[in-house]
C-alpha cells in the first residue's frame, strides 16, 4: 500500500508529529511505501532548520531528514503556513527581504495542491493532528 501523512501538531508540544514519525517507521517496517509526509498549521515546524531540542530528547527534524534518506519519503510543507510561522526557504526568504532561511532540507515549501494529489494518488491519506 502507499501511504500518506498530514502531520498537523508542532514538533515538542503535543503528540501528533512523535506518533506521526512512529507510525511512519511501522509502515516501512511493514514493507509499505510512505511516499509523502504533508506539514500543515502547526506542524511546519517539524520543518524548523534551527531546531536544537536537548541531548536526552529526540531530534524529530533529524528523524523526518532520516525518513526522507532512508526510503525517499517527500517532505512537503504548505508553503502559506510557513509564511505565517516564519518556516521560509532561500527563495522564499529572498523574495520576502529576509536575511536568512529556517527550512531545513530535504523539507520543501509546497502548496495545498500537493495535500489534495496526496489524498487521490495514495491508498491512505493518515492524519496526526492535536
């Protein structure tokens, strides 16, 4: 089967992206395709380059990166969410006047279109949210 996740919660506050990263492990483990992972509302910042939780926590940015190496798992982050959060890429950055950029890579800023291909060309569209 082809999975797809929308993850809507922020990284260290609630639940939804640790069980989202869980629940993506297992469908891998259990021989699926997770093909895209969609970051939407709050859960943008998943997306966050800065991000630096402590030592004895886990790096939930690292562990999405890890996904995307490992089995080529897009990770897609509505572009209009991360504008409101300041979650922005280096072309978004630039067109905007910012001095920097906080998307981290292989995360990239996509719109709502990709969420709705998601939902009509996967077997199951999965939702984590707060």
């Amino acid at each position: 089967m082809r999975y797809a996740l929308l993850v809507q919660g922020p990284p260290y506050s609630v639940q939804a992206s640790h069980s989202a990263l869980r629940f993506a492990g297992a469908v891998v483990a259990r021989g699926h395709q997770l093909d895209t992972v969609f970051f939407y509302h709050d859960g943008v910042y998943n997306a966050a380059r800065l991000a630096s939780p402590p030592q004895d926590e886990p790096h939930l940015v690292d562990a999405w990166r890890n996904l995307h190496d490992q089995h080529g798992t897009a990770l897609l982050v509505c572009i209009a969410s991360g504008l409101r959060r300041g979650i922005v890429d280096a072309k978004e950055a630039s067109r905007h006047g910012k001095e920097g950029f906080s998307l981290a890579p292989p995360f990239e800023l996509t719109g709502l279109g990709q969420l709705i291909d998601a939902g009509f060309t996967h077997d199951r569209l999965v939702t984590f949210a707060p």
